[in-house]
C-alpha cells in the first residue's frame, strides 16, 4: 500500500492559531507561572511554537504515551512510554497534544495527572476530531476542529512518516495493484 498527501490545512494557518491560542493563553494565565505537559512525540512540534508564542514564565516537562501502533485508528490500548521528569503539585499545568480524537488516552491522562494535585489543569490540543469522540473530554483551547480523516504533520504521523510537514495534511491511502 502507498499514500498520498494531500493539503488540509496549510503551514500559514498554522501558524496564525498557534499565534492565537498563545495570546489567550498569556490573557488567562497572566501573573502566573506555566507548567507545559508535551504528549511525545507528536504533540513536540506544537508544544515548541506554542510556548514561543506564550508572554508569562514557562516550564516544561514531556510524556509519551501509547494507544496507536502503525494502524490508522487508535487500538484503545493505552500505555505510559515515559513518565514526567517532575512533581506537579501545585503547579498551574497545561496539557499540549497534537490531537484529541477517541478521547480515551487524554481522559486517561488527565485522571491521572489530576491525581497528583496540580494547582490547575487544563488541555490545548492543536486539533480536535469530536466526531470520533467516544469518551467525553474537556479542551480549553482547540486549534482546530477538523473532520473524521487521518491526519500527519506538524508532529502526526503515519508508521512513523511526515510528522516533518510543515502543515496538516490528510492521509490517503492507495491499494497497490
């Protein structure tokens, strides 16, 4: 099988949002310290131009999380790859993903950050596929929301290919005769 890519949203898009969420982000967190949460690996390359675009102190910390595999629909098995390098108690946290699309591993996640007593939670995720949404998630700050197709770029990836793509394109795939 072969794909093709084709153009959803383009790299000047992007970057307008990012631009965007990252002022009201500064509004809503004025006075405050920051503690960014990157869901690896693709919530890295919105994570990095998020916080460039973000005006009160910020720190960081990553996670890697498992619930797809090499397929094109999440397995529904979630697995933590790599914990957090430090406590977040008390800490005003925000979650950056690259997508919320079932909502089982963000539901996941959030229960379990939530259990280590943060000061505040909140989700920013880069784009939003609700209906593909099988359990119900918050998102405090949605970059866009897009239609139920696969999507690579700007750090999603298909097998592992095009998470280098400077804009989000969707995924289609050719049956090789």
């Amino acid at each position: 099988m072969s794909e093709r890519i084709s153009v959803l949203l383009s790299e000047e898009e992007v970057d307008k949002r990012i631009k965007e969420i990252g002022e009201q982000i500064s509004k809503d967190y004025e006075g405050k310290n920051i503690h960014l949460i990157c869901v690896l690996k693709g919530g890295v390359f919105f994570m990095c131009e998020l916080a460039k675009r973000i005006e009160v102190p910020v720190s960081m910390d990553f996670m890697a999380i498992s619930s797809y595999g090499a397929d094109t629909k999440s397995s529904g098995v979630i697995k933590i790859v790599k914990d957090l390098d430090e406590s977040i108690t008390g800490k005003d946290v925000l979650v950056v993903e690259d997508i919320v699309d079932s909502g089982r591993t963000l539901s996941y996640l959030l229960m379990m950050l939530k259990e280590r007593k943060p000061n505040s939670l909140k989700l920013c995720t880069l784009l939003d596929k609700p209906d593909r949404r099988v359990i119900d998630v918050n998102v405090d700050y949605t970059g866009f929301e897009i239609p139920d197709e696969f999507v690579v770029g700007y750090g999603l990836d298909y097998a592992q290919k095009y998470r280098n793509l400077p804009y989000i394109g969707i995924v289609h795939l050719n049956e090789e005769a």
